[in-house]
C-alpha cells in the first residue's frame, strides 16, 4: 500500500506565507513559470514537489532554515 501526498492549494498557501508567485519561486528554489503553470493548473507537481509542497505549508520555518544552509 503506497501513501498519497495530499494535495496543497499552492495561491493559499503562498498568500499565507505573505508571498508573490516570484518570491515564493525564488525563496523555494523553484522556477517562476513552474509556479504559474501549477497556479493556472496547466500542470501538475510531481511527487517529489507535491512533498516539498506539503512540507512548506506544514514547516515552513524548518524548510526555509534547511534552504538557507544552501544559499
């Protein structure tokens, strides 16, 4: 039996985070136009972003301390 990533409403969570479609791509390391597409569902994430998804709205703090180790 394989678990499922729940989904995350990506504009929710980035208007959570007080984020632009732009910072939120830049501060997380992932294309600008990647984000829009998943914004504008003209694609969907992957399992690995669907868990960095899941993983940012959860513990945003500890994903965005674990990033700045790499910047």
């Amino acid at each position: 039996m394989t678990n499922s990533i729940p989904d995350v409403d990506l504009k929710a969570l980035r208007k959570k985070l007080g984020l632009t479609q732009r910072e939120f791509a830049e501060k997380y390391h992932l294309s600008f136009q990647v984000v829009l597409k998943w914004e504008q569902y003209k694609s969907k994430p992957s399992e690995a972003a669907k868990f960095l998804l899941f993983l940012i709205d959860r513990i945003p703090h500890h994903i965005e301390k674990e990033l700045k180790k790499i910047d």
